[in-house]
C-alpha cells in the first residue's frame, strides 16, 4: 500500500473539483494506517474539513443497529424467528401492495410473518420511495409519510413480496431501530451510546447534535445541470436552524466521522471485541459476517427520484450476498478486494468495506447528491484500486 499515491490522489480529486470535499481512512484491528481530510466543509465559506467534522453517513447506521438487534438477541429478549408483529401491534396488519387502480392502492395478504431475520438480510419485503415506484406513488398520493420526514410515519408502509421469497433494500432496519425503543425503553441514539459507542468510544457519532456541532457538520452538497457543486436552500435551512432530527432513524440517521467509524469497523476486524469489551459473540459475528440469504442475490438500485440517487450498480461484475448486517461480495472485485469482504454505503455518497482476509478496512466519505454519482462511484473505485494496488 503507497500511502502517498492515496493521499496525491485524494489531492487531486478534490483540487480537479470532482467534489467539494473527501475524506478517507484507513485501519487495521489496532490502529490508523492512514488518514486524510481535503477540502471544505462548505464551499461558500471555503471552510476546511478536519478529522473531527461531521458527516450524515445515512444508511452507514444500519449495520450499528443491526449489531444492537444481535446484543438484544444475546440479552435473551427476542431471536432471529421472532415475529415482529409480537412485539409491537403496529406491524400486525402489514398487506402486500400489488397495483394501482385510478391511483388507489390494491393490497393482497402475505402468507408469511415478516421475522426479525428477514429484516436483517433485507428479505421482509419492505422497499423505499427512492428506489422502488409502487412505495413512491404512495408518498406521492400522501398516503404515506416520506422517508425524509422527521417522523415515523413512513414505517406503516406496505411490503412488496410475501417476506423471505426475494432480496430488497428497503426501511428494514429503520423498523428494527423502532423495535430497538419498544424493547428496550430507550431512544435508538441512547441505547446505541450506552452499549456501543461509550464502550468503544465513540465520542462523535450520534443522532443529536448540539449547537457547536452545527458549525462542524460537512455540508451536502448537489450538483446542477452544469456539472457545478452548489448548497440547496433546504440544506441552508437546515444548518442555520440547529435542531436535530427528532426520529431517530436506525436506517439512517446518524452524524459521525471517519476516525469514529473506523473504530466500529474495528469491532468485526476482532471478531466482535474492541477495547476489552465483546460487544457480539462468535456465533453472532458469524451470522453478521457470513451469506444469509442463501440463493436469493442482491440486485441493483432502480432509482424513481434521479435528482436523490442514480441506478447504484454494486460491483456489476460479480454476485453479491447479504448478511445479517453488510453486503459481501462473492468474488474478488475488479479493484481489488478479496472475496467475503464485508461492504455497505450512505445516501450522500459514504462508502466503506471491511477485508476480513487481510484485517483492513477502509472508508470514504463524501457529502453530495445524487447518489452513486459517475463522479463518486469512481473515486470509490480508485480509492480501493490505490490501496490493493
């Protein structure tokens, strides 16, 4: 690995202004192996990133949730086979949606339960209004809360199969956080600090944030026909109004940087252990870390809100599995990656993997939309292809 030709390359992307700003990182089980932190936080103001800046990692949080589920699994108060309707009655009635007629939904009863497994791997059935039309069409009907909507709301929504039939990426795990409050009596973000990120400390990852925080956060960034990066006004709104999200979304909600991250990172790179602490044991880092959904594949995203996401194509060349927690690729990638990495990604173009083979993981993030940009997609690509090379 050329720590130098990483950190010329990261120079260069940002100075060639593919993004506003980049930030990467990369560790063994024990320490840094390399960081680097270019550009700004806002491009108005030509404020410079750092490491402690913060940053939405969006669905970067699912995996954090999932590993609560595993240590609610392991406290003996639900299993893998537990139907999620047994613990909380707002998921009793879920019905499958099959069409529209005259824009009124047609709705099917599942045969199966929707189990607390089939929310881990992504095989529930649930989907989300960025990527699937039916879920989108019902926000668009105000028949369903918007995701982006500071509330809970968009967890009644419909499922789109009978549950353990197919793979979608969908608002499973933002179910799994609301179950998280109703077993344990606690917000997501308070159960999450006591049991992971005070132990492995953790000291800027959470879904509130405080004034001074505010001044910290990397803006999100879009970009215009032109191919020019610019603040939108909602985002304006946003940072000069200094109110955290009230939901904590186990989805998707979290601010965090890069350093803090990597420490969760760390976890898996040790088998479920970090700082003297066993924060998952051997037969759960299994279920987190190993193929969960059999035969079943995962399949690409189909964006129905360009301006949010473009198609997001994962390593095309190769079949991918899904765990009780991350994507893993079958095969080595054409970057460099060994087979079984583990590997997950935000909305505002996060991404990181964990390489199980070689004890490393790595991730970069950056703070603009559309998703899976060409733009961001390739620096992903080159900055896995610096480190394997």
């Amino acid at each position: 690995m050329d720590i130098k030709n990483i950190d010329d390359f990261l120079l260069a992307t940002v100075e060639n202004l593919q993004v506003p700003s980049i930030a990467a990182i990369i560790v063994d089980q024990e320490k840094i192996l390399y960081e680097g932190y270019y550009g700004f936080k806002n491009i108005n103001s030509q404020e410079k990133i750092n490491h402690n800046t913060l940053f939405r990692i969006a669905s970067m949080t699912k995996p954090i949730t999932s590993l609560c589920i595993f240590q609610l699994i392991e406290s003996g108060l639900i299993n893998l086979d537990t139907n999620i309707e047994d613990i909380s009655e707002k998921y009793k009635n879920i019905q499958i949606i099959n069409s529209f007629e005259v824009n009124n939904p047609i709705y099917t009863n599942p045969t199966n339960k929707i189990k607390i497994k089939h929310l881990l791997n992504h095989t529930a059935g649930y989907g989300y209004e960025i990527w699937d039309k039916e879920i989108n069409e019902l926000v668009n009907l105000k028949l369903l809360n918007s995701l982006f909507d500071d509330d809970s709301g968009f967890l009644n929504a419909p499922i789109l199969f009978n549950p353990g039939s197919k793979w979608k990426y969908g608002i499973n795990i933002d179910v799994l956080g609301n179950l998280v409050e109703k077993i344990t009596n606690q917000k997501l973000g308070t159960y999450m600090s006591e049991n992971i990120f005070k132990k492995i400390n953790m000291t800027k990852t959470s879904f509130d944030l405080t004034k001074e925080d505010f001044e910290n956060i990397a803006i999100k960034h879009s970009i215009n026909k032109n191919n020019e990066y610019f603040i939108e006004d909602d985002e304006l709104e946003f940072h000069n109004s200094k109110k955290s999200n009230q939901f904590h979304a186990g989805g998707g909600g979290l601010f965090s940087t890069p350093r803090d991250y990597s420490k969760f990172m760390q976890i898996f790179l040790n088998q479920g252990k970090l700082n003297n602490h066993t924060l998952l044991s051997k037969e759960n880092f299994k279920n987190m870390t190993t193929n969960q959904i059999g035969s079943l594949n995962t399949n690409k995203l189909n964006t129905v809100m360009p301006d949010i996401s473009n198609i997001a194509d994962f390593n095309s060349e190769i079949q991918k599995k899904f765990s009780y927690g991350f994507m893993i690729n079958t095969e080595k990638t054409n970057e460099g990656r060994p087979k079984n990495s583990l590997f997950w990604t935000g909305l505002l173009n996060t991404f990181f993997w964990i390489d199980l083979e070689n004890k490393l993981a790595a991730s970069i993030f950056m703070q603009t939309k559309p998703y899976f940009s060409k733009e961001c997609e390739e620096i992903f690509k080159n900055f896995e292809r610096k480190i394997y090379s």
